[in-house]
C-alpha cells in the first residue's frame, strides 16, 4: 500500500513541476510583451 502512495506522491510531484514551468514560460511571455510595449511607448514618446 504504502508503494502505491509513494507513486501517487511522485506522479503528484511531476505535475506539479509540469505546472511551475508552464507558470515560468507563461510569465517570460508576459514579460517579452511587457518589454515590448515599453519599447513602442518609448519611440512615441521620445519622437
């Protein structure tokens, strides 16, 4: 019984890492469109 949890616990750990990186990338996209909106309003306001 005890090996089956063990299971449960690392199949449990896997898809939560699984969800941290999609966190990560979604936040790196997040940031890339961040940066580039900076750069747009910096060329308007620097005409």
């Amino acid at each position: 019984m005890s090996e089956n949890l063990n299971s449960n616990n690392i199949e449990n750990d896997e898809f939560n890492l699984n969800n941290e990186d999609s966190d990560y990338k979604d936040l790196i996209t997040k940031l890339r469109e961040i940066k580039s909106n900076i750069a747009l309003l910096e060329k308007t306001i620097f005409k």
